[in-house]
C-alpha cells in the first residue's frame, strides 16, 4: 500500500445493520468486496462515489480528498464511473446516443481516439445503432461499462454487474472485463457474491460480513487460508498467476509455470509469453508421500504442507501446501490424512488433477 490508495472508512449506524470498516485499496488492478447479501458491499460503494452522505466516514483516491470532517465532493464532482447491477441505459437513445450523453461529461483533452478504443476494447462496434430494447442482457451491459469509461474515470465501481445475466451471458461478458483489467489500468472496486468472479478478476479481495471486515488481502493469499471467514465448500481452491513457456502442439496442451513448477493445461490458444490465471480447487488435488509417474494425472509436484485444519464435515480435512512460492490447498479424507501423517513441513507431492484456466 501507499499514498496513491483508495482509502475508505465508516462507522454508519442504519436500523438492523452497523457499518463499521477501516479499509486501504490498492489504486490499481480490480479490488472486490465479497460477501453475501446485506453485508454491506454496496453501501460501502455508494460512500465511495458519494451517493450516501454518512457522518464521520473518510474517503480518499490517490491522495485527494472526497470526504473527510470538513469537506464533502458530491458524487458529480468525483472521478468516477459507476456500472449498476442494470444496464440503466438512457432507452430513447442510441446506444452511440448514450456514449454522446457520457462524452460530453468526458476531459475535453483527452485522446482523439479514446472513444475508439473503448468500443473497440468491448466489442460493441456493430451494436451501436441499436436501442437498448434491441440489445441482449450482455450488450447492453457493456455499452453500460463503456459509457463509464469514456469519462476517463479515476476509479471504475462496478455492483454485481453480471448479477441479472444468464451464464451464457456472464460467460460472454466476463472476458471483456477481463480485457479492460489489462488494458485500461483504471482501478476497479468491483462487488459480488460470487466465487468466480472473484477468481477470475480480484487482485485484491476483501470479505464482509455483516457490516465487517472479515479479512482482506491479495487473492492468492487469501483464497488459500484454511480459516477463510466464508466457507466455499465445493469451490474452495487456489488462484495462482503464471506465464505460458511452452506448447506441446502433438498433445494439444500448454505448459504454464508458476514459481519456477510447470502446469501442463489444455492448449486454449495462449501464446508463449503470455500472463495467464490458474484456478485449482482442493477438491482436485490428491496427495502422495512419492510421485507416481505411472497414473494419468500430468501434473505431480514437489509440496511442504503448511498446515491442516477440519473441513465442512468430519469426514474431511482440508490441507494447506507451498509449491515453489505458489500456495494450493488439497482436500482429502482425514483417514487419508491420519494414513499419510500429514503435519507441518512434511515433504508430500501433489498431484493435481485438474487446472482451470481464467
């Protein structure tokens, strides 16, 4: 963290619920704010962009003062693009009609070709002639989400913006958000109950409860703790970031090294060089007191266990390991983990059954 921070405190006290967090995001990547309904999530962006105008809070970007004791910006003079979990596109306009709307609000010195590059970047070139009641649930999302940018925001707020999409259309969308994470540099406050997204797009996760702050940290950090505040269940795994080196054309397949380990995954097409996200669930990570080169699993590597801890139900047992400076978490039967003795700083392999590509 530095002085360049989205800085956010509160203490707002409403009927039934007591808001009560101290918070420092990195002014960079996506943040998102996790949690179930009615932890607080959105009330936090509300105070963010300045929607909620709540006695005592602090709000900071990169050095500037938004709120504090003595002063209070209005949302319209805040740096911010804001997409809600509807479109809430103007339908007597356009959807060029309503980036004309955004434009006028946009830094007159901006790049000539600003405009060009946002609707290049999300696709919607061929939609822009179209009225918001012809567009899909998906295409009016990300003329939402383009609008937004073109005012060259300072920070980008997003609530549950794949909330009240189909999966066909999150699946659609999520690949441009994750575009605009690469190629726009804004930093995103992005809220949402939901684990893929968080594994797909968090840089840096904070996790509400009821008004608190349970934890917080860099997602791969943070998805690996065993005494994770929320439990994922069958969606508890890690999140590691790589670099493909290599690809095996004969076998379709692509070799991805994460701290020095390769991981063998399905050849979707990345090229050598690129950056790419792994997701690997605990429940797809066995373990071996020595590696087994004749089974079909590809990828077997080197671990320490750093910790055990009981999982959902007594039957199992989750396990935390350190694979080079990566962290993965295994599930396994706490027979299985009285039967291999597993302890702290205990040599073990991995063997890694499946790998997921974000």
């Amino acid at each position: 963290m530095s002085g360049d921070d989205i800085v956010l405190s509160a203490d707002w006290k409403l009927p039934g619920f007591h808001l009560v967090v101290d918070l420092k995001l990195p002014a960079e990547g996506v943040s998102v704010l996790f949690g179930h309904s009615g932890s607080g999530k959105t009330s936090l962006l509300r105070i963010l962009a300045g929607l909620e105008k709540v006695p005592g809070a602090c709000v900071s970007v990169r050095g500037e003062d938004w709120q504090s004791a003595d002063a209070f910006r209005a949302a319209h003079r805040r740096a911010i693009g804001y997409v809600f979990q509807e479109a809430s596109l103007f339908e007597h306009l356009s959807a060029d009609g309503n980036l004309d709307f955004a434009a006028r609000r946009a830094d007159p010195g901006l790049p000539a070709n600003h405009r060009q590059q946002i609707i290049e970047l999300l696709g919607i070139g061929p939609i822009l002639k179209r009225y918001p009641s012809e567009l899909s649930g998906g295409e009016r999302q990300r003329v939402a989400i383009a609008r937004a940018l073109l005012i060259n925001p300072g920070v980008l707020l997003m609530d549950e913006p794949l909330a009240a999409l189909d999966d066909a259309r999150k699946g659609e969308i999520l690949p441009y958000l994750e575009t605009l994470k690469r190629e726009f540099r804004v930093p995103i406050v992005y809220v949402t109950h939901s684990t893929n997204e968080v594994a797909r797009l968090a840089d840096y996760l904070v996790i509400l409860s009821q008004g608190r702050v349970l934890a917080e940290g860099d997602i791969q950090s943070l998805m690996s703790r065993l005494d994770l505040p929320i439990r994922l269940g069958e969606e508890a795994g890690a999140v590691l970031s790589g670099e493909v080196t290599a690809r095996d054309t004969q076998w379709h397949l692509s070799c991805v090294k994460v701290s020095g380990h390769p991981f063998w995954i399905r050849d979707n097409g990345e090229t050598v060089g690129q950056a790419v996200r792994l997701r690997i669930l605990a429940r797809d990570v066995s373990l071996s007191l020595n590696p087994h080169t004749d089974g079909s699993i590809l990828n077997v590597l080197p671990a320490t266990v750093l910790e055990t801890a009981a999982d959902c139900h007594p039957a199992s047992t989750l396990v935390r390991l350190q694979v080079g400076e990566a962290l993965l978490l295994a599930r396994v039967s706490s027979r299985s983990a009285a039967q291999l003795a597993l302890r702290p700083g205990l040599a073990i392999w991995a063997q890694i059954k499946s790998v997921a590509v974000l």
